[in-house]
C-alpha cells in the first residue's frame, strides 16, 4: 500500500490531487488530506481528513506519527505575490520555515517529499525554462520559494520538486479563483478589466498538475520537474482566448504594460518550461490550453447544476 499526505488540501491544486488520489483507491493507495481548518471539499469519503496549519511543528510531528505515511505531497503555501510583498514575516515563517519543518519530519522518519515550487524563481529574461538553468528571484515570494528549494536540495532527504505556472481551475468551494475565472467572471459581468501584454507564461490545466505529482509519487521519481502547460503566450492573448472560447465581449479587455500597472510584486516577463524531462519520466502530457478550457466548461456547468438542487 502507498500512503501519500497532502498539505493545504483545500487549495486549488490540493484539492484535485485528493480528487485523484480518491479515484486510485482500489490501486492500494491510501490518501491523508490536510489543511488549515475545515475540510472545504464535497465529497469527504474515501480519505481521512486531519485539519493541520503546518506552521504548527508539533501537530505536524503528531499526524504523521499517527497516519504514517511513504510520501508527503507538500502544496500549501502563501500563494499571494503581492501579499508577501508586505507580509514578510508570514511569508518566511510559511513558505520557508514549514518546508524546514518538513524536511526534518522526512529525515526522522524516512520519507519522500515532493514539494511544489514556481517559475517565479527565474527572471523571465530567457524563458522559457530547462531545469538546468540558473534561478533569480525577483520578488519576496519567489526568494521565500527559491530558499525553500534551496533547503530542499541541500537536504538529505529523498527529494522531488515540481516547479509549475499559472495553475487554472474550478475548486469545490469558490474559493479560489485564478486567470481563467477572473476573466469569465468579470466578463460575464461586463466589468472592464486591465490585462497585463508584457508577461508571458504556459497555463498549466490543475488536473494535469495533480496527476504529475502523483506519478512523481508512485514512479519514485526525484530531482527537479518542470510541469507546465505546453503553450507559451501572452497573459493578454490568453485572457482574448478565454473570451473567444466562452463568447464574452472581449472589448472590456483592456491592455496594460507592466510599467503601467505597477503591481506590488516585480513579476518576470517571459517564463514558460521546457517540458521534456516531466513527459519522459513523469508520462506527463498536458492538455492543450483550449482542451483545459472545455474542462472548465463543463465543470462550471456541474457547479451551476449543483447550485440548483
Ligand atoms: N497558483 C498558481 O498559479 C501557482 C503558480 C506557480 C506555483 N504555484 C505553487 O503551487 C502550489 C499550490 O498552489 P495553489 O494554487 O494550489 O495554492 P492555493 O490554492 O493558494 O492553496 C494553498 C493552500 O495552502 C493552504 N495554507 C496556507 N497556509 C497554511 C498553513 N499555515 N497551514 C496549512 N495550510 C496552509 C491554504 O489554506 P487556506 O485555503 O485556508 O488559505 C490553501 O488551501 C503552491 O506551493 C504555489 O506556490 C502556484
């Protein structure tokens, strides 16, 4: 039997590991799902759910004595750029300091951690990305990423991270949106919205990501991954797409340079990876863009009929 634990399982990428984990159940494997707080998913069968804010070493030392995992699937995080920007402090303690915690746990009790870390670790001045390329932070969250990555590999842990970019999806509870429903949502409403024409990055379907980080799990399969979308594009052409795809009036749109916007976090301009080493080891193969878009469609019809009853 495999025994995998989740961090920060009510996220959006949390929640689809769980999700696929759940649907692996007769193959042996045992999921243990964690979060701050409640469990926000729908279906709570088919796993245990522990609440567990990792920041917390104790709890965190006492659930995993108690479940015994192989492998820990570490996705919590303070995600929000511009936040860490001025919560410094809760950045470092969450983004750094629990991935210090877990490595600890990992080397006392033998276990494998596969840790989700960011394209945000590079520049952006020659994406798209190879794992082999040298990273530089631009902003205090992708430092607090990168340091944890840092610690990570000088570990002597058994050690996997997956680096990804722009995760899209649907979550139980709404709560979590990301480029894909921003841009429905805000057209939907006829509400303008600035879209940045200078960044360019390879949206990556949350499903696609959640079956990457299992199979890193069941194949073993340590080191660094890129896992990403195929397609590099501009975010403004990404939200014209989304437009397209979903019949939205793409005039609310409008275009806004980096310059301009001034957002709290310097981003990088252009990122994207080099997929082939997640494809070979990882049988990684990401849905095209407009595949995910029809994904999202037909989860969003779900949501919408769930609401009815
Ligand atoms: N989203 C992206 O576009 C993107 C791009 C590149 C890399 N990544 C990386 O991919 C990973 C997953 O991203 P995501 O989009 O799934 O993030 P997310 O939706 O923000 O989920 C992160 C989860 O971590 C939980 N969390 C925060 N602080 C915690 C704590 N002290 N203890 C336990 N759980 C805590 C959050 O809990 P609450 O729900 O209670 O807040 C949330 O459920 C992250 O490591 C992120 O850095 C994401």
């Amino acid at each position: 039997m495999k025994k995998i634990l989740v961090t920060g399982s009510n996220g959006l990428l949390g929640q689809k590991i769980i999700y696929a984990l759940r649907d692996r159940k007769a193959e042996g494997i045992f999921c243990i799902s964690t979060s701050r707080g409640n469990n926000r998913m729908k279906v709570k069968d088919g796993y245990v759910y522990e609440p567990l804010d990792l920041t917390d070493n104790n709890e965190l030392i006492r659930i995993i004595q108690k479940h015994k995992p192989d492998t820990i699937i570490n996705t919590a995080a303070l995600t929000n750029v511009d936040a860490c920007e001025s919560k410094r402090e809760e950045a470092w303690k969450m983004n750094v300091e629990t991935t210090e915690n877990l490595i600890n746990i990992c080397k006392d009790e033998n276990l494998h951690l596969i840790h989700l870390s960011t394209d945000f670790v590079f520049d952006g001045l020659n994406g798209p990305y190879t794992e082999e390329d040298a990273p530089n932070p631009l902003s205090y969250y992708a430092l607090t990423k990168h340091e944890a990555e840092k610690k990570i590999i000088d570990s002597k842990i058994k050690w996997t991270i997956i680096r990804t970019i722009i995760i899209y999806g649907v979550v139980d509870d709404n709560s979590r949106s990301n480029v894909v429903l921003w841009a429905i949502n805000a057209l939907k409403n006829k509400q303008t919205i600035t879209v940045i024409n200078d960044q360019f990055r390879s949206p990556t379907l949350a499903e696609d990501l959640a079956s990457a980080c299992i199979s890193a799990a069941l194949k073993n399969a340590t080191g660094i991954y890129h896992v990403s979308g195929r397609e590099v594009m501009n975010i403004l052409d990404l939200v014209k797409i989304v437009a397209d795809f979903f019949n939205l009036d793409s005039s609310y749109i409008k275009p806004v340079s980096s310059l301009e916007l001034k957002q709290p976090a310097k981003r990088p301009l252009v990122t994207g990876f080099i997929i082939n080493k997640a494809m070979k080891d990882l049988d990684f193969h990401p849905h095209s863009f407009l595949e995910g878009l029809s994904y999202i469609k037909n989860q969003l019809k779900l949501v919408a009929t769930d609401t009815k009853d």
